[in-house]
C-alpha cells in the first residue's frame, strides 16, 4: 500500500509541475496580478499541507463517542 500511496503522490507532484510549464505560457500569467494569483495559490496550498497534512480521514474512532448533553 506504500508503494500506491508514494506512486500516487510522485504522479500528483508531476502532474501539477506540468501544469505550472503549460500554464507559464499564458500572457496572463506574464502579468504582475498573474504572479500574484500563482503566489497565492501557491501559498494557499503550502499552508493546507502544513495545517492539515497530519489528518487522516480513514481512521476509525479510538473510544466511545461523547453524548450530546444538549439532548435529554
């Protein structure tokens, strides 16, 4: 399972360095708001992998769930 997760992911960096060359021929990107919108996608993207990259949304709980004591 290793293996896929690690094929997976060397696909998705490829993929999205591809997509960065294609889309580094456009002139709207040649523009000043065209590098401030890649930065801040970039930026965006940097910063969800380092906020939220440790979650994994697979996991089962670890103990009994807390009951809701808006309920009666």
């Amino acid at each position: 399972m290793n293996s896929l997760y690690s094929t997976l992911y060397l696909v998705a960096v490829l993929g999205l360095l591809l997509a960065a060359v294609v889309l580094s021929d456009s002139l709207y990107l040649r523009s000043p708001s065209g590098v401030l919108m890649l930065f801040g996608i970039g930026l965006f993207l940097s910063l969800g992998f380092l906020l939220f990259g440790h979650i994994r949304f697979d996991e089962t709980p670890s103990g009994e769930p807390e009951e809701n004591r808006l309920r009666s």
